[in-house]
C-alpha cells in the first residue's frame, strides 16, 4: 500500500471526525461513505423486516383467533376474516420475506419492500376492521396504534422512508377512525390523537436511531481506518514508500515457499545506489534521501504490476521480487531498473561534473525442483551484487547456478 493511500485515509479520517464533532441536520453522508453505509446496512436491515414481519403475522393471527375464541366475532365472519388477512396481510407479507430469502441482493432495496409491506398491512387492517362489529371494531382500531411503532422502529427503516410510510398511514388511519360510523366522536378523536402520538414519537425515536447508527458507522470507519493506516507505517519504509526490511522478509519468504510448493520460477534483483557515500558526504543527508527516494521510485516502476514487488533493504541498498519470472524476465527487469535510475540524469558531483547516479545490480533465480531457503537465495543475488561492484558498477550480474542438481 502507498503513502498516498495512507494520505487519503488521513483525509477520510479528518472528514469524518468534523462530521462527528458538527453533525449536519440532514441524515446523509454523501459520495462513496453513503454507499458503503447503506451497502452494511442492509443485511440488517433485512433481517429486521423479516423479524418484523413473522412476529407481525403471528401476533395478528393469534389476534383474530383469541377474538374468535372468546366471542367477539361471531362464526358468519370467520371465514371472511380469514381471507380478509390471507389476501391482504399474510399472504403479501410472507411472500416478500420469501423473496427477501430467495435473492439477498432485494436487500439493497428494503426499505421500498417496508413500504410494500406498510401498504398491505394497514389497508389489510382497516378492511378488516370495517368488516367488524361493535367493541371488537373499536379495540382493534386502537390497536393499530402499533403500526408506527412497528415500521418506524421495529423494521428499522432509514427516517426519510419513515416519513413516507407516515405519509401512507396516517391519512388512512385518521379517514378510517372519523368515518367508521360504529366509533363515536370522542373515541375517533382519541383515536386520531394516539396514532398522531404515536407517529410521533416513534419518528422521534427513528431519526435518533439512524443518528446513533451513523455515529457508531462512521466511529467503526475511523478506528478500522487508523489501524490500517497503523499496518500500512509498520511495513512501509517511511523514506521511500517501499517495504520495509521486516515486511520485504516476510512477503519474500511466502513468495519463495509458493514458487517451490507450485513448481513456479522465481527471480530476486538486489541493487546498491554505486558510491552512495561519496554522494551522501558530498551533498549532505537531505539530498541523499532524495537520490534514495528517486532511486526507490525507479525500482516500483521496474518492478510492474503485482505480485512483483520491491523494498528498502538496508540503507541504500533496494531488493526486487519477481514471482513467476524466469532469467529472462529477470534480465529485462534488469535493465528497466538500470535505464529508470539513469534517465533520472541525477548528478554526483563525488565522481565528477559529467557523471551521474547510477546502480549496481545482483540478480539470482529459484529452481523450484530443488528446496532453497529464502536466505540462501538472497544471498546469492547478494554474491552476485558483489561482483557487478567489482567488476566496475552500474551494471548487472547473474547468479545462473542451477542449486541442488
């Protein structure tokens, strides 16, 4: 990971503690946050109306048949209750749970299934609360108090679709208790003032909810962020944005047992910056970590896309890793690596006004048909470091020894 990933985690991190510390009013985060909130979200969400939805259409039918049981509704509406709240309760709402189980992905879209789902059950309930007669008309009418209660808080919905599910209930609700000609003025009155309550107090509840939620979300970004960015420093070299020696180790040992365990060729290119020390005490330290970071910039661009990989081994002293790449692969990354350093025309004013910085290189390949410690492999591409140094620099050597045959 580079530090501009490390950067942008800084920058999400500071977004999010400004909206920590000043909340908008607005329950919305905007761009890529909002995504993956509503993306986590909806797995809970889900199981929620699923919750919701089972208790709804046990507790109703368990409703209808103690009704039944003790009196209240007589035996000639029985069967028409039943189907009253097969066609516009159970049946819609088992259905969308089915759905819901079929194709997860519907997830996404919950909070439109809630309000399929607060249509069915409060047109389900009024009919059948004007197919009943007397006291068991008026008890269940007050019942439906739970309506809110259950979609604003119970589904845990998003508040801007519990203001629309509002929108759908309550006029039904208040139309139904005023013109029930079985309900008195009072009753329907009381009436209207508890589903209002309710409504309330439920949205209330709901918009404080998302708040907490959104809160506890983006506390969870923050921390998860910080300890990545954390990872990211404790296997980053600080100068260079490479591996560090730790995670270089470590990441090229796993490389070295997945070539052998695969049967795959693997190559290591160790590379020294040449009289680095005469420049360093020419120039001073600022310039050389800028000759070493330019010099690490044209190692990440020699090394290409993953899984190749390169790190800061020592103080100038760099390490390429090539999985899958035989001498020849090697050797072309080779001279990208060389030809990188010495397009950047970088002065050594150490050796003379003409010359520039350049780098030797050691190069050493995995036979995968014989075991070979990460060690002893990177000691050979060291050995051969060595001789490119003796043999005068700013060039390549080879270690094609064929190990264990």
């Amino acid at each position: 990971m580079s530090r501009l990933t490390v950067t942008g985690h800084a920058q999400i991190i500071d977004e999010i503690d400004r909206y920590l510390a000043a909340p908008p009013r607005r329950l919305r985060f905007g761009g890529e946050l909002e995504t993956r909130f509503q993306d986590e979200r909806a797995l809970l969400n889900g199981k929620m109306v699923h919750l919701s939805g089972v208790l709804g259409v046990i507790s109703f039918n368990i409703g209808v048949a103690g009704a039944i049981g003790v009196g209240f509704v007589g035996a000639n509406h029985v069967f028409r209750l039943t189907l009253l709240a097969l066609a516009l309760i159970d049946t819609p709402i088992l259905a969308t749970l089915a759905l819901l189980g079929r194709r997860p992905s519907l997830a996404r879209r919950i909070d439109r299934v809630s309000i399929a789902n607060c249509t069915f059950s409060t047109l389900g309930l009024i009919a059948i609360n004007n197919n009943l007669d007397g006291q068991i008309a008026l008890y269940q009418a007050f019942s439906m108090v739970m309506l809110p209660v259950t979609f604003n808080i119970i589904s845990n919905v998003s508040f801007s679709t519990a203001l629309w599910l509002a929108a759908l209930y309550m006029p039904a609700l208040l139309l139904n208790a005023h013109l029930n000609p079985t309900f008195s003025f009072a009753a329907a009155a009381f009436m209207s003032f508890m589903y209002v309550y309710a409504a309330g107090l439920s949205l209330l509840a709901n918009y404080r909810i998302e708040l907490a939620e959104r809160k506890n979300y983006l506390n969870f970004v923050r921390e998860n962020l910080r300890n990545a960015e954390l990872s990211v420093l404790s296997r980053t070299d600080a100068l260079t944005g490479l591996a560090n020696r730790r995670d270089f180790d470590a990441r090229f040992a796993a490389e070295v047992e997945h070539a052998r365990s695969n049967g795959r060729p693997l190559a290591v290119i160790v590379a020294d910056i040449d009289h680095f020390k005469f420049y360093n005490d020419k120039l001073g330290h600022p310039e050389g970590d800028k000759c070493i970071r330019s010099v690490a910039q044209a190692l990440a661009e020699a090394a290409g896309p993953a899984p190749n990989f390169a790190g800061r081994i020592g103080g100038e002293e760099f390490a390429l890793v090539l999985p899958e790449a035989g001498v020849d692969a090697a050797a072309a990354a080779a001279a990208r690596l060389r030809n990188g350093v010495e397009a950047l025309r970088l002065p050594h004013p150490a050796l003379g006004d003409r010359r520039i910085v350049s780098v030797s290189l050691g190069v050493a390949c995995l036979n995968p048909a014989c075991p070979e410690a990460p060690d002893a492999l990177l000691s050979r591409a060291d050995a051969a470091l060595y001789r490119a140094k003796r043999a005068g620099r700013d060039r390549a050597e080879f270690d094609l020894r064929v190990v264990g045959a």
